[in-house]
C-alpha cells in the first residue's frame, strides 16, 4: 500500500479496506456482513432516494499516546440516530448492534487510525436509508446500515484560531417543527446554497436565524454555537438545531470548571456582549469565532477583539481534546477503547 502522508489529510474521502453493513428485512435486524466494495446496489424505487429516508452520523476514533484507539461518545451518537430514525419513520438500530459496526470497523481498518502526534484522527461515518421500494410516500419495510471510515486530518493545521461567520436570511435551513433536530440528508441539502454563499463571500460558514421570527440564533452550517460572558456558558435551545453531542460535552465540561450553563433562545443582539464564542462540532471540537456579519441588517458583531481565541474557548478546546487522545482521565465515561 502507498504510505499515507498522515500530515496533510485534509477532511476528505479517502479509501480504506472495509466497510459493515446490517440489512434490516423481515422486521428484523440482521448479521454484521463486512464488505470490500465501495458501492451499495440499491433498487431504484428505494425510499432513500425518493423520499429522503436518510439517516446519518459523524464520529471519531483516536489513537492515544500510549498506542490505544478511544472512541468518542458511540452511544450518543447511536441515541442520536435513533431519534432521528424516529424523526423519519425508520427502522431503529438498537444501541448494542451500533457498537458492534463500530467497533468492528474500527478494527478492521486499523491501519488507517492515524498516529498520536498528527492530531489527525480516523473520522467514524454510519449512515442508515430506506432500501426498500414504494412509489406513494410511504417509510418503506427494508433498510440498510452501513458504515465506513476515512482518515481526516487536524482541523486546526495552524493551530487553534478564530474565524469570521455570517448570517444568511436568505435561505432557512429546517423549520421550528421540521427535521432541524434529526442528522436527515434533507437538511444539508437545505444548506447548501447558504454555505456557498458564505464561503464567496470569504466566510468560514453559515449561520442560521430561527426561521420562523429570525431573531434568534439557531446555529452554523454544521455546529452548535455558545457564547460566553459572565462566566456563563450559553447556548441556543431551539426546536430546529441538532443537538449536538460536542455541545453537550462541552456544557458538562463547563459546569465541571465552575462556569453556569445557560440553554435558552438567544436572540440576535445578544452577539454583541458575549466576551468569547465558538462554533462547535465533531470536525473541529470548537472552532473560535473572530465575529459575525449580519450582511442584511448593516451589523458587525465582532467577538474576539484581538483575533485570537479566547481563554475559556481554549482551555473547553484543550480539555476536551485531552479526553478524546487519553491525555487525562475520562471521568463522565465518554470514552469507548477498542480491544
Ligand atoms: C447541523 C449540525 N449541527 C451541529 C453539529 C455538531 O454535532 P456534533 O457535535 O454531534 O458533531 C453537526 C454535525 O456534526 C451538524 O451537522
């Protein structure tokens, strides 16, 4: 095999050995199968093309200073596709069996999990769809589970640094009751034309107003936000985000320093008294925020006064990367070894 330039990984598709799959026909889940093949062969009535009956995940397995392989919150994200399952009328993978796929191919394509001093890590994407043919919008009675892997490389290759955003109001990405909340491909399909406006415009990404007053901040493109001030960590609820499980992660780490957590609407204005903000997700754990255009409204809310990220971003950012690479004790029982 080519040797892989584990320095310059870039977040990217690239080809590893093995993929799992568990169809789900007959009411039943069935055997982990283990494939070599990149393809899926799909019927061409399958809902998951028709009608959107497509589920996803996005996790992270990382290879530790003493050689161990720790995989981030699995069971969060296998609680995360249930609910969206649910959200769409799909069939549920029980916890056990998503642990299983995971683990299995995590092991299967070890070779790929990046070493400890790249900050590279192996990025874990299950995904379950509708197989089964209808052509009346119905949940269709097969489905599949698959998931592959893909080295990516640190998302910081600079080091850990701020980041300009805007608000787009143009274009909504899910509505108040919509599927804003389950990991749905319809969303990001929704995204896409907000996100190519940010980056033509030089932004680092999006971020969505609630749809329906957009008055208050409802997320990034594909992050949470928080905001700090006060010694308070605090982050939008609203019924159209995702939860994210990096967000979740962070507000216990936040509580664990002694900050209060705030989880309530927040409206627009509020940007410009936050002393610190961030973007977060599985990609980048936090991606600071240097400030946030509001184009349409002739606003600058400018964050991060001196350009550089902040000192409780850094510190949530450090501790949290600490637990993922087995740098500090996992003490909330986050963390899934691979045997
Ligand atoms: C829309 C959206 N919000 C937030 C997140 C962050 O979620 P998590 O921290 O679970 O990765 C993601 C992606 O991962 C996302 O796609």
């Amino acid at each position: 095999m080519k040797e892989i330039d584990w320095s310059n990984l870039s977040f990217g598709y690239m080809k590893t050995d093995y993929n799992v799959r568990i169809n789900f026909r007959d009411g039943a889940w069935g055997e982990l199968e283990v494939s070599s093949s990149e393809y899926l062969n799909l019927h061409m009535a399958a809902t998951c093309l028709h009608y959107g009956q497509e589920a996803f995940e996005g996790l992270k397995a990382f290879r530790g200073k003493d050689g161990r392989v720790r995989i981030f919150r699995l069971e969060e994200n296998a609680a995360r596709l249930q609910a969206t399952c649910q959200g769409i009328m799909m069939a549920e993978l029980p916890t056990a069996r998503f642990k299983e796929a995971i683990l299995k191919v995590v092991k299967l394509n070890e070779r790929f999990i990046p070493p400890y001093e790249t900050g590279a890590s192996l990025y874990i994407r299950p995904l379950l769809i509708g197989t089964g043919a209808q052509v009346g919008v119905r949940p269709a009675s097969e489905y599949m589970f698959v998931v592959f892997v893909t080295p990516v490389g640190p998302y910081f290759k600079g080091g850990f640094s701020t980041n300009p955003y805007v608000i787009i109001r143009e274009y909504d990405r899910a509505a108040p009751h919509g599927t804003g909340t389950f990991k749905v491909g319809g969303n990001y399909a929704a995204s896409l034309r907000a996100n190519k406006k940010a980056h033509d415009l030089g932004y680092s990404c999006e971020f969505y107003l609630d749809a329906k007053e957009k008055k208050y901040i409802d997320e990034c493109g594909a992050a949470n936000f928080f905001g700090i001030k006060d010694n308070t960590y605090i982050t939008p609820k609203s019924s159209s985000i995702l939860p994210s499980i990096t967000n979740k992660s962070l507000m216990q780490l936040a509580e664990d320093m002694g900050l209060k957590v705030e989880r309530r609407p927040v409206p627009e204005e509020e940007l410009a008294t936050f002393e610190e903000a961030g973007a977060c997700g599985t990609a980048a754990v936090i991606s600071p925020i240097e400030r946030i255009d509001d184009l349409e409204n002739g606003k600058s809310y400018v964050i991060s006064k001196d350009g550089k990220p902040g000192p409780i971003c850094t510190k949530l950012y450090n501790k949290l990367r600490a637990i993922q690479y087995g740098d500090e004790p996992d003490t909330h029982g986050w963390v899934t070894i691979v045997e």
